[in-house]
C-alpha cells in the first residue's frame, strides 16, 4: 500500500513542471485565418484553372496532374482532386474545399496556350497567388488573337484541304469550303439564340450534304463533272473536328470511366446529331429525285501524289489551330504533327496494313510530335495532338456507313460506322501511347546520362 507521502514524492519526480508548448509558436486566431485564405485562394486558382484544361479537352488525369502541381507549388502538399466532366472537386487538409463548373466553351487554342505559359510560372515559383489570379483573369476576358472571319476562313481551308487529301479535284474543294464556311456562319448565329448544341450539329449536318447534292443533280445541265461524295465527306470532318475525341478515350486508358463516359456519350450524340442531318437531306433528295450517288467507303481512285496529300495534311492540321485561334507558333506545330501523320498513315497502307492500324501508327507519331513541340516551347502538346490527327479523321467512312443504312444495306453500314468508330479510337489510343512514350523517354535520358 502506498502511502500518500509517497505518493506526492513520486507525482514530483514524473511530473513536468515547463509549459508543454514552450519551443512551439502558438497559432493565434488570425494566423489561422490568414493560413486558410491563402489555402482558399490557392484552391480557387487552381480549380479555375482545371476548368479551363478540362474545356480545352484535356484528359481528366492530366488535369489532376496539373491541379496538384500548383497546389504543390504554393506549399499545399496534401490535396485531394476530383474531376468530373462538369465540375472539379478541390479539398486540401480535410478543411477547405472547393468546387468550379466546367463551362462548355468553343476551343481556344490561344487560351489554351496562355494557361499553359502561366502553370509553367507557377511551378517555377514565378509568381504569387495573387499575381496568378489576375494574371488568370487577363487571359479569360482577353479578347481572340484575330477576329472572326479569320477564324471562318480557316474553317474553309480545313474543309478545302480534307477534299484534297481525299484526291478531290479544285471545284469539290472550293464547294467543300463554301459549305463549311456556311456552316460557320450559320451556327455562329444560332448558338448567340441559345440553341442547343445538338441541333447546331444537325443543321450543320444537313448544311455540309445539301449543297453537294444539289450541284450534283443540276450538273448535267451546267456541264459539269461534280462528285458529292468528298465534299460531304470534307464538311463531316470539319464539324467532327472538336468534340472530345482525344480526351474521352484518354480518360479511358488513364483509369478516369466517369469523365469518359461523359465525354464519350456527348461525342455519340453529337455525331448522331450531324448524322440525322445528313441523312435528312440525302432521304429528301431521293424522294425528290436527285440522282444516285455511289458513295464507297474508300478515297475515289484517282488519288493526289504523295506530296500532295502530305502537303494537303499539314495544310489542314494548321486550319483547324488557326479556326480554333492557335497562336502562330502553335499552328506551325500543328502543320507539322499533321504532316508526320498523315506520311506516317500513307507509308503505313503502302506496307499493307489496315486503315485502323495505320491510323494508330500515325497517331503515335503524332503524340510524340506533340511533345516534341512542347520542349521546343512552340505550342501545348493538345493543340498539337487534337489538330494533328483532324486529316485522318474517318469522315468518308462515316458518310458511307449512312448511305448504306438509308439504302436498307443495314450491315454495311452499321459495320461502316463501327469501323468509323474504330478508326476513331485509334486515333486517340495513339496519340496517347505516343505522349506516354515521349514522357517515358524523358524521364529515362538523365538516368541513362549519368549511368
């Protein structure tokens, strides 16, 4: 039994008498409120400016990647980010969080660049949140870097330069321009009267197929020798051109099913949308007259040489960054990633190998290409990759499979708009592999230096 002198020896020699936090500064109320608004502003930096990649099309995991870089680069070391196809979700040290919408906006290359210059910064250690934030806010009201009817020319030329890739002679290609150029224009207007976007994708169906066709049914009468098939075809790649493609199937392979399926699913009904249009005017046609068209699933036999469907390729890549206000520098770049794939996909069919494979191949080649360009500073490796891959988009493919299906050919057709699809997925399955590729080789050369 211990006695309660005892006891009071014992509680002297354990006890410690120093106040417990004497070595440790004390967190006042107000560093405590100065800490977490700086912990806010940094997460409402970082989620605008995720809102921003995710619009351009920019792969969820990607998108994440550069949320945490600049939470990290402000000292916030443990942040937790959730991307979704509407919203991304930033909650840093179990306390402050934060939540921005996606807004879906038309592509800004231009924009696009800009972020990217500022992210670089940032993570540089460049520029302080309160600096970010305006300089951030600078590049959302800026104006386009040229004005609009630039942007509809562009449209034109890409429209032009598909048909020749194609083996289109000049008067498909000039027709194949007017009719995208409508497109624009017309769109443009119907999108300031809030309509919807899937029917802008119909009209702009119905818009690239009915001049085609009416040129060709009165060019017995005007002497001319007119073929619709690439012109239709021409007008479906340049309103395919900026859907999700690129990011939906990289959120697949990059583990996001969420933001892929979104993604996906608006790709689906947009392409639906330009389908229903197209089909509208080609059922219309038939059942006023016009007459067949035989539309086959392959380029019309008379093909352009090799350099002139390369030439073609860069010429189209580079439209679509200048429809999309690329920066010059960026547009170059998209020329040549253009350029390299579409050389890469010819080379490929001339070895033997199916268009699916070989528009893989050349989508590899042109993810690494997009990054290529992106250690040269000249342009963010998207731009490159989502305008790269534009002249091999399966347009044709795609017209065929419609024709097919109107014609009561229904497994002709649903297997040419699944082998579109295909195609399509190569695609952006390439150019994924080639950017992880591109990165794989980056991360390894130092090592193999100092080895």
């Amino acid at each position: 039994m211990v006695s309660p002198r005892q006891r009071g020896i014992w509680h002297r020699m354990v006890r410690e008498t120093d106040p417990p936090t004497g070595s440790l500064p004390r967190l006042t109320k107000s560093s405590q409120l100065e800490r977490d608004s700086r912990i806010n502003e940094v997460l409402d930096l970082a989620g605008n400016i995720g809102a921003i990649l995710m619009a351009s099309g920019m792969p969820a995991v990607s998108t994440i990647e550069q949320v945490t870089a600049i939470t990290a680069a402000y000292g916030i070391e443990h942040c937790e980010v959730d991307v979704v196809n509407t919203a991304i979700h930033i909650a840093a040290n179990g306390a402050s969080s934060r939540m921005h919408i996606v807004q879906s906006r038309s592509l800004d290359f231009s924009r696009l660049a800009a972020v990217d210059r500022l992210i670089a910064r940032i993570r540089a250690g460049e520029v302080s949140p309160a600096g970010a934030h305006e300089q951030l806010d600078a590049i959302i009201v800026a104006p386009h870097p040229y004005k609009r009817w630039i942007a509809t020319l562009a449209w034109g030329a890409l429209a032009f330069a598909t048909a020749g890739t194609l083996g289109a002679d000049w008067l498909v290609c000039v027709v194949s321009a007017l009719s995208t150029m409508t497109i624009d224009r017309v769109n443009r207007q119907l999108n300031r009267h809030g309509l919807p976007f899937f029917f802008q994708y119909a009209v702009g169906g119905a818009i690239a197929t009915a001049p085609p066709i009416l040129l060709y049914w009165l060019s017995p009468k005007l002497g001319l020798s007119f073929e619709p098939t690439v012109a239709i075809a021409a007008g479906l790649v340049a309103l395919l051109a900026g859907l999700s493609l690129v990011g939906s199937v990289g959120d697949v392979i990059s583990g996001a099913p969420v933001t892929a399926a979104g993604r996906f699913f608006e790709l689906v009904m947009m392409t639906g949308a330009t389908i229903a249009g197209v089909a509208l005017v080609l059922h219309l046609g038939n059942r006023f007259g016009a007459p067949f068209v035989a539309i086959g699933a392959s380029p019309p036999p008379a093909l352009a040489e090799l350099p002139a469907r390369i030439a073609f390729g860069a010429a189209g890549a580079a439209a679509f960054a200048l429809a999309c206000y690329a920066e010059r520098s960026a547009a170059v770049a998209a020329g040549f990633g253009g350029a390299v794939g579409i050389t890469a996909f010819l080379l490929a069919q001339g070895l033997g190998l199916g268009v699916v494979v070989s528009s893989f191949v050349a989508a590899v080649l042109i993810g690494l290409v997009g990054r290529l360009m992106e250690r040269r500073n000249l342009a963010p490796p998207l731009v490159v990759s989502i305008a790269g891959i534009v002249p091999l988009l399966p347009g044709l493919a795609l017209l065929h499979g419609i024709y097919a299906i109107l014609n009561d050919q229904h497994a002709v057709g649903f297997g040419s708009v699944l082998g579109a699809f295909a195609i399509g997925t190569a695609l952006a399955a390439g150019v994924t592999l080639g950017e992880w590729s591109s990165w794989k080789v980056r991360t390894r050369r130092p090592l193999t230096r100092r080895a």
